[in-house]
C-alpha cells in the first residue's frame, strides 16, 4: 500500500513538471484572456494555470536588435510586464524620458527592487518571447527588417508571430513603412490575411487599409480577396461593403465582390452585400451576370428577391434581363418571384426576345395568383408588339391552371390586341 501511494505521489508531481516543462516551452498553448494589442497599443493577458504573462504598452516602443532589452521608448511612453512562475512574481515598468533614457521599476515578489543583473537576465530571457506573442517594439523590429534584408524578408516574417495580434500589429508595422511598391502592399494583405484566424482583427485590418493607401485598382482588387479569408459572414460582409464603399468598384473588383459574396453563409449577410453591389457596380455585364451567380448561391428566398429587385434599379443589356429571369426560375417561392416579376415587367426595355424569357419563367412559376400578378403587370406596358401578346395566350393556355385566372387574362390579352 505504502509503495502504491509513492508511486502515486511521484506520478503526480511528475506530471506537475511535465506541465512546467510544456507551459514554459509553449506558453501560447495558455488561454487569453484580454488581448487588444494594436500598434503602439497593447493590452495582453495570458494565463495557463502554471504561468501568466501580463503585459501593457503605450506608445512607441522600440527593443535592442536581439529583442532582449528596450532600446527607445517615446517621451512618456511606457511599458509594463508581469510574469508568474508558480508562486514566483516578476514584474518591470518602464517610461520614456524627456532625454531619451530610460526609467525601469524592478519588482520581485511584491517588493521593488534595483535594477541589477538578477532582472536584466530575467527580461533577457522573457523579451523575445513576449514580442512574438504580443507585437511588442513590431515597428521597429520590423524597420530593422527592412533595413537589414528588405521589404520582402519582414513580410516574410509574418506568418512566424506567435498569434492575431502580433501578426496584426507586424503587418500594420509593414503597412506604416513609406514607399511600399503595390506589389509589396498586395503581398503585405494577402500574407496577413491568410495567417490572421481571427474575423474582427483582419477586417479591422483590412477596412483600416481602405483609407491609408491611394486608389489603386489592383490594390482594391486584393483587399476584396482577402475578405474570403474572414470567417465570420457578418464581417465578411461588412467589410466587403466598406472596402466598396470607400474605394468604389471597377469590373474586376465588382466581379470579385460578387465571388465574394458566393461563400458568405448567411443569406441575410449576402443580400445587404447585393445589394451595395447593386448600387455600386460599374454598368459592364461581366459585372451583372458575376452579380446574378452570386444571388443563386443565396438559400432564402426573401433575400434572393430583395437582391433581384435592387438590380432592376440599374440599366441592364438584354443579356443580363435575360439572366435576371432565369435566375427567378430558381426562387423557390411564388410571391417572392411575383415580386421580381412585377417590378421588372415595369421598368425592363420593351424587347420581345426579354419579354419571351419573362413569359417561360412565368410559366414556371407555382401558384395561379402569383402568375396572375405578374403578368396583369405585364398588360400594363404599353407598345407590347402582337407577337408577345399571342405568346401570353400560349402561355396562359400551358401554365395557368386557374380557370378564373385564364380568363381575366385572356380578357385583357384580347383587348390589348383589338387596340
């Protein structure tokens, strides 16, 4: 029995140093608590039972070239880091000078202390980690980067920060550099935008470079694509409508909003992105038809509707009214198609080739009073040529299985022939 408890005891406190060993070599594997690491701003908590990391940052902070000491810190700028190992407590404040020195506070266990070489090996061997973690002095390792190896190597570096926030603030750190070539810009979002898990930091990021750069269509066309990178559809969508809204849509960044719009998985969100679309994609029907593709990947019917009624405001080809009613056909409810019927039967062009289209896809329409609507709609125009009002009849006969409805509209049919 004696020997049984031993065994237990020395099981257990080996397991305690097992997970010593592994929180110390992969700290990240802890849970955050509070993290809103931004440029020059940070507010990180980490803790995994054995070890907690707090640290905060205001202002420019800028570390040694091995990252294990504080080289520059703005006037009045200031850092804190607190750190626990078990029941040991290590805490260092520092604040920029007036005169560019530095003023460190040392604290063990509660109680202040000098700064001697006890704590310049203890922020030695914690400073390297806690950059990678937490962004911290990013913009200027990230100059240094630049300096030593070149815009290339920092974006490089990149996917090797320890989570979202560092890799948020690295990227941002690269953004802020003067004189980034587009090609360098594109890569800077489309790296980040792969290696950033988190949909509020990367659409904070990716709305943040709406403004900050000059209007570039490549540009524009990158950022578009990034937002497939965001996982939650809600900002996917928000962030597709800024990034539209603040930097306008050509044929290819409309064509790929539109892409864009497929792979959101909430209908709600790809109708209010559709609808911006709408408005403010270029009069091209590449554009149009990548529009139309994308209401087919819509799952509600309310939503594929609304979608449709909002391009009818634009001036579409033939082609695209084409599509817009075949597109109708897949709407699988009856009042939602009537809707879309009706209000393209008011305002689409007066060509029988579009108003053939429109008659087939009545036809396919399930209910007699939602086909009645549309096509009462349709004897409103005015200047409807004989051949489309003979196809009406045609179609009344095939599609319309009201008898009541057949003949109300073969009545109106037959006296808009007799004018």
């Amino acid at each position: 029995m004696k020997t049984f408890i031993t065994l237990l005891i020395v099981s257990f406190f080996s397991l305690i140093q097992n997970s010593q060993l592994t929180a110390q070599n992969n700290f990240h594997i802890g849970f955050v608590q509070n993290n809103n690491s931004r440029l020059n701003h940070i507010d990180a908590y980490y803790n995994d039972m054995l070890h907690s990391l707090e640290v905060k940052a205001i202002g420019v902070v800028e570390l040694s070239d091995d990252d294990r000491d504080f080289k520059f810190l703005a006037e009045n700028a200031t850092v804190q880091i607190k750190t626990r190992n078990w029941f040991t407590y290590r805490e260092v404040r520092v604040r920029g000078l007036r005169d560019g020195q530095l003023e460190r506070t040392f604290y063990a266990n509660g109680r202040e202390m000098d700064w001697n070489e006890y704590g310049q090996s203890w922020l030695a061997a914690e400073l390297p980690e806690i950059a990678r973690k937490t962004g911290l002095g990013a913009a200027g390792r990230v100059q240094r980067l630049i300096a030593q190896r070149g815009v290339d190597a920092a974006i490089n570096e990149i996917e090797f920060q320890e989570n979202n926030y560092a890799r948020q603030i690295f990227c941002e750190s690269i953004m802020a550099h003067e004189n980034l070539t587009s090609a360098q810009l594109q890569r800077t979002v489309i790296v980040t935008a792969k290696e950033i898990s988190s949909s509020s930091r990367l659409g904070d990021l990716l709305t943040d470079a709406t403004t900050k750069f000059p209007q570039d269509s490549t540009f524009t066309l990158t950022l578009m694509r990034a937002v497939r990178e965001i996982s939650s559809s809600s900002r996917q969508s928000e962030t597709a409508i800024t990034i539209a809204r603040r930097r306008g849509l050509d044929r290819e960044s409309a064509i790929e909003m539109a892409r864009t719009i497929e792979d959101i998985s909430s209908s709600s969100a790809q109708k209010n992105a559709l609808e911006t679309l709408a408005e403010l994609a270029p009069p091209h029907e590449e554009a149009f038809l990548a529009y139309l593709h994308a209401v087919r990947a819509v799952s509600s019917s309310s939503a594929q509707s609304e979608a449709l009624l909002a391009l009818t405001q634009r001036t579409l080809t033939r082609d695209a009214w084409i599509q817009l009613f075949k597109v109708t056909e897949s709407v699988s409810s009856s009042s939602a198609q009537a809707r879309v019927l009706s209000r393209s039967a008011e305002v689409c062009p007066n060509d029988d080739m579009i108003w053939f289209t429109f008659l087939e896809t009545v036809g396919t329409v399930s209910s007699s009073s939602a086909q009645e609507t549309a096509l009462s709609a349709m004897l409103r125009r005015q200047g409807l040529s004989k051949s489309v009002l003979k196809r009406t009849l045609q179609c009344v006969d095939n599609s319309v299985s009201s008898s009541s409805v057949q003949r109300y509209i073969e009545g109106l049919v037959r006296d808009r022939l007799m004018e």
